[in-house]
C-alpha cells in the first residue's frame, strides 16, 4: 500500500471517528440549522429578491405582496420577511403561519423597486413615447429624454396602483431599450383609471422639468439627470424593503458533558497510534534521504541511495537517484567544456606567442604575409569568444531576436549565392530547390546565420566533384529547410553528438576539416527560440542531411 493511500486510509478513520462522535454529541443544535438555512437561502435569494421586485413594478404599490410572498415560501420552503429600511415589517411568512417570527441567519437583501435610467449618447432622435408631453421647449434633448421617462414610469406606476386598488390585475410590463418598465398599450380598459393617473401625472410634471433643468450647472449633465430621474420616481414607486431568507430554530438541544471527553480521546488515541506507524515506516527512508542529500551538497556527487519500495517514497528515492546523476553529468560535462575552451583557444595563442616572439628576437622578418597570418589567429579566437557568447546567450534566454515576415524561398536563395564562390573555389555543385512561397515569422538574420553554418559544413566535408542542395518546401503546415550533401557522412555512434557544444568527428580536431564545434550547438538552440526544430541523418561515405523545420 503507497504512503498516499496508508495516509487517506488514516484520515479516514480519524474523520469518520470524528463525524460521528461529533453528530452524536450535536444532532440538532443551531449551527447545523444556520448551515442548512443559509445554503437553501443562498440558492433562492436571487430568484425571490427578483419576483418581489417584480410584483413592486407590475402593481405599482407593496398592497397585496403577501399572497404572493407565501406562495414564494411554499415553493422554496424558506421563511421570507420583508422589512422597510425603518424596521417596519412588511410581511413576514412566519406571522403568516401564525407562529413566532424567528432570528434570520443572513443579511439583508435591498429590494429597490425603482429602475436605472439609461440615457442614450445620441439623442438626435428620442422617441418620446405614447401620452408623452413636452413643457418646456427650451429644455436640452437629455432634459426632455429625462422628463419623458419619468412621466412614462409615473403613468404606468399610477395606473397599475389604481387598477390594484379596484381589485384589477395590472397588465404586465415591458422593459425599454432605456431601462424603464411600461405597460403594454390597451392592455386594461379603465376609464376612471386613465382620468386619475392622468390628472396626477399632468400636476407632477412641472416638477419635473424644475428637477431635469437644475442639472445644466454639474459638470457631468447626463450623471445628474440619471439621479433627478431616480429622485422623482422614489416619490411614486413603491418603498425599498429588505429582503431576510431563511431561519433558526431555537429549540436545539445541547449534549455536552461527560460523552464529549470520551469521544475526544478516543479520537486523539486513534490519531496518536496512526501516526506512531506512519512515522515508524516513513522516518528512516527519510534519513537516508537526509544523510545523501548532504554527502551531494558536500560534493560526493556519486552518492545515491537504496530504493524502497514502490510507493512515493520509491519514487523520491529514484528522483533523487535521477537527480544525483544528473548533477554528476552536468559537473563532467562543465569539466569538459572547461577543457574544451581552453583547448580551442591555447593552439591560436601559441601561433600568435610563438611569431611574435620570432618576430622579436629577429628569427623572422616582419611582412605582409606574418601580419595576414597573426590577423587570422586572432579573428578565430574573437569567433570562438563571439560563439561563446552567442551560445550562453542563447541556452539563458537572452539573445536578442527582431522578429519580421519573410520568404524562406528568398533566405534559401540568398545562402546559396552567398556561398557561391566557396563552392566553385572547393569544386562542389551548389544549387537550391524551393517550393514557394513559404511565408515565416521569425528573426531573417539569426535564421540565416543557422543555414550559413549548414551550408559552411556541408561544404567542408564535401570533397570536389560532389554536391549540396539546398531545398524549401512546405510540409503539413509547417515550412521545412534541408541542407543535403554528397560528403564522407557521419559515423551512426556519432550521430547523437553532432549538434553538442565542441563535439567534432575528427577525433584529433584538426583545423582544416572543422570549426570551433559550436555553429551546431548555435543554430540549434536559435531553431528551438523560433519553435522549431533541426535533426541531422546520415550514411557513411554518402552523404548528410540536416533538416530544419519552422
């Protein structure tokens, strides 16, 4: 069994052992009622804040809420009051069933009845609505939009309240582009209704183009009307409640005293026993892993540690193997590439140590041909220095690209005659195929230095008489660069070294048949920047292939 599941299978028990225990000694006390009280209200506020709200705006008036209130318990089973923001309760299911009102559990929801005004940015055309009146016809078109929409709401508001005092049901609401609710045209046919809000509507009005008109002061004029519009229609619609869901019952008993030290060290018993065995089967395997990890951190890198078994703590024993050989590798290969660099740079500081000191004890005599030489010398050790660069700026994440669209058909085509008369010179043919256009997104001169250190190799190792082609051609969506020679080809075992910082096949590292060994290793991790990738196949004495795909 893993460490995880012996843990689980302890958490188990211990959780169990406490469930119980603390559902035997708390069935039925207040906090498990709050709990359920407040999930079941959290899942029906929404619904119930908004079907009051509802009402409020169809009816114009809270006269007549209760019915609809009790039904709203009936379906949810919850206890729903409704209080105004002075106390005072409005309806309350519990008075309703004739019992005690209960403490509620949650905070209040306001119920604001009243709509946002939504005012348009462009008013060269408002539609001012059916019934609507303008007053004042020096009034701005926001202004009249303003007071066309509280007198709007006013009449909707007046007629639902009158029709719900004659015991009418109102007809139901719409809602404008603008946000304000308005009854459908015709719906109800009540002359006595009409006259009223009529009457009423037409005595409100001037107060609202007194309330609409104080805003041409504010700085933001639009603000200012969505709140006169707010303020005039608080003085009709019906009052915010808030809206209480949900409540406790006061008759829980509490069973405390002697059962409840009992359970409690049953449980921490339980708990000190599992984890007496889960210390016992965990704690060695974790000094060992302590004491190795000090001998790695000491520098005995080839230091590891015994497995232990399958589970997750064989599995951090085997990471740690991992991860102790791949400190080890890493330290070989730091050693290597410590040699290596002093390797490539000792045999041009010798050339140079060695004619400057002819030159100055009078061995040789200075011409142009030494100078040339001595040039030569120290431009190679400024490329090996400038590869270097290059290659840790690369594999740190560093290195500067300028990313634009191009052709790769016009990058193949610009290395060939770039290395044109190299080819002539060595008697190798050079040509290029393209199947084109091959459109990229990437850095056009990081990308053509990755096929001139193709094309420079491929040509060393291509006696006279031989071939490189370059081809371009797209491939599953992909635009794909191969650089293919007729050469000496490169040995199967040494394959997987070719793109390795300072790795050549030539054992003895001869200058004439290679570089510095780090123009792979370069044009590899640029590949990889520009999502790529870059492989390498080969035959002995046929040729290579080296394959780029963007």
């Amino acid at each position: 069994m893993s460490f995880r599941v012996r843990v689980f299978v302890l958490v188990l028990l211990v959780a169990v052992a406490a469930i119980g225990a603390t559902a035997w000694l708390t069935f039925g006390l207040a906090s498990r009622q709050i709990a359920d009280s407040q999930a079941a209200a959290t899942r029906h506020v929404v619904d119930t804040a908004e079907t009051v709200r509802a009402y409020a705006r169809r009816h114009g008036t809270w006269r007549g809420v209760s019915e609809r209130v009790r039904l709203l318990s009936d379906d949810s089973h919850q206890r729903i009051r409704l209080v105004n923001l002075y106390g005072q309760v409005t309806v309350d299911t519990d008075h309703l069933a004739h019992r005690a009102a209960r403490p509620v559990v949650n905070p209040p929801t306001l119920i604001d009845p009243r709509p946002t005004l939504k005012i348009p940015n462009d008013l060269t055309e408002v539609q001012l609505g059916p019934g609507a009146r303008t007053q004042d016809p020096a009034s701005t078109k926001a202004e009249l939009f303003t007071q066309t929409a509280i007198d709007r709401y006013r009449r909707t508001q007046l007629f639902a309240r009158c029709l719900v005092e004659r015991f009418i049901e109102p007809p139901p609401l719409s809602q404008d582009w603008f946000g304000v609710p308005f009854a459908a045209d015709k719906v109800v046919d009540d002359r006595d209704c009409q006259q009223q809000t009529t009457g009423q509507a037409e005595w409100d009005r001037a107060g609202d183009v007194t309330a609409t008109k104080a805003c041409r002061t504010e700085d933001v004029p639009q603000d200012c009307l969505v709140k006169a519009f707010g303020d005039r229609v608080a003085t009709f619609s019906p009052e915010p409640l808030q809206l209480f869901l949900g409540a406790v019952d006061d008759d829980a008993a509490t069973l405390v005293g002697r059962p409840t030290v009992i359970a409690a060290g049953g449980i921490l018993v339980l708990a000190l026993i599992g984890t007496a065995l889960i210390a016992r089967n965990v704690s060695r395997p974790v000094r060992s892993l302590t004491a190795a990890s000090r001998r790695l951190a000491d520098g005995h890198l080839d230091t590891r540690v015994p497995p232990v078994g399958s589970g997750e703590l064989g599995q951090l024993s085997t990471s740690f193997n991992r991860m102790a050989q791949a400190l080890e590798v890493a330290e070989a290969a730091q050693r290597r590439l410590v040699a290596s660099v002093a390797h490539e740079l000792r045999t041009p500081l010798s050339n140079l140590l060695g004619y400057l000191e002819a030159l100055q004890d009078g061995v040789l005599p200075p011409s142009r041909e030494l100078f040339a030489s001595l040039h030569d010398e120290a431009q190679l050790q400024r490329r090996i220095l400038d590869d270097l660069q290059d290659l840790t700026l690369a594999e740190s994440g560093h290195l500067t690209y300028r990313r634009v669209d191009f052709d790769l058909c016009d990058l193949v085509e610009a290395a060939r005659v770039a290395h044109l008369a190299v080819a002539e010179a060595a008697g190798v043919r050079l040509t290029a195929e393209v199947a084109g256009p091959l459109p990229v997104h990437g850095d056009q001169d990081r990308l053509r230095q990755v096929l001139g250190n193709l094309v420079t190799n491929a040509l060393r190792y291509t006696d006279a008489g031989g071939a490189v082609v370059l081809r371009a051609f797209p491939e599953e969506g992909r635009s794909v660069v191969e650089v293919e020679d007729t050469g000496c080809g490169i040995e199967p075992a040494d394959l997987p070294f070719v793109f390795q910082r300072f790795w050549r096949a030539d054992p003895a590292r001869d200058r004439a048949t290679g570089g510095s060994g780090l123009g792979l290793t370069i044009a590899r991790q640029i590949v990889l920047d520009h999502d790529g990738t870059i492989d390498a196949s080969s035959t002995p004495g046929v040729g290579s292939t080296f394959r780029v795909t963007l």
